[in-house]
C-alpha cells in the first residue's frame, strides 16, 4: 500500500460526490469520494490526511505525450524493478520531493515498455482510487 501525507487545500461537492485536492511533497492530488454531505463535510481545507492507494491501481507512462482523464500524474524515477514470472513491482522516486511509491504491473508491459532502472516515467492514479484517511483518526473514506 501506497501512502502520500498532505494537507487538503480545495474541496468541490455535488450530493453524493465530493473532489479533494491534496498538496502532498510537492504535487497536486486528485482524490474523489463517494459519500453523503454528512461523511464529506469533515474534509475541510487546512485538514491534514493520508492518501491510500493500492500498488495495483498505480499505472506506469513512460514518454507519455497528450491528454488522458487520470488526473494524477505524477513525475517519477524509477529507482528498481522486481520482476515476476507475470507482475512485476516497480519502485519510483516520486519528484521533486522523492517520496517513494511503488506500482504493480504486467511483466509484459515492463518488457514492452523497456523499462529500466533510472528511467523517467510518470505514476499515474485516477482520483477513485485513493482512499483519505484523516491522521488523528480512523475514519476512511473511498
């Protein structure tokens, strides 16, 4: 399990469905929720929290060029590859702050991709799949 500590600096609401935005070392974070105004309401700019995001839900782009609906993309060094008969995991230097992260993907696609250690890649995660803990309690929300 992936997790980035930050500070909420925007919250945008309709019904059910609220968009965070998250300064965490140095980037901007996406994080969507789905929860009644009840639950959303106590995620309040200025509120310190966690993002949680599972390995799995971590996508790898290398010399990505154009547009594409995951709204974080994250610049990132790979620092080592662990790779498996079918999954492989990927260890990333997130940039600038070199927080690290790791991602989980297809041998295949490490072997198509030609990753290699010290390759400049970009870490992308959809805004769904970050669960937001507060840091002075235990409610989650996904």
């Amino acid at each position: 399990m992936n997790i980035l500590h930050g500070e909420i600096i925007a919250r945008e609401a309709h019904g059910s469905v609220c968009l965070l935005t998250v300064q965490a070392g140095g980037v901007q974070l996406s994080a969507s929720l789905l929860a009644q105004p009840a639950v959303w309401q106590q995620w309040e700019c200025g509120r310190a929290v966690s993002l949680q995001v599972p390995e799995m839900d971590v996508a790898i782009a290398k010399d990505f060029q154009g547009s594409c609906s995951i709204r974080n993309c994250l610049p990132a060094q790979i620092i080592a590859i662990e790779f498996g008969q079918i999954l492989s995991r990927i260890l990333l230097s997130l940039l600038p702050q070199q927080q690290a992260m790791a991602a989980v993907i297809t041998t295949r696609a490490v072997q198509q991709m030609q990753l290699q250690t010290g390759d400049a890649v970009q870490a992308m995660i959809k805004s769904s799949a970050f669960c937001v803990i507060g840091q002075h309690d235990a409610a989650e929300v996904r």
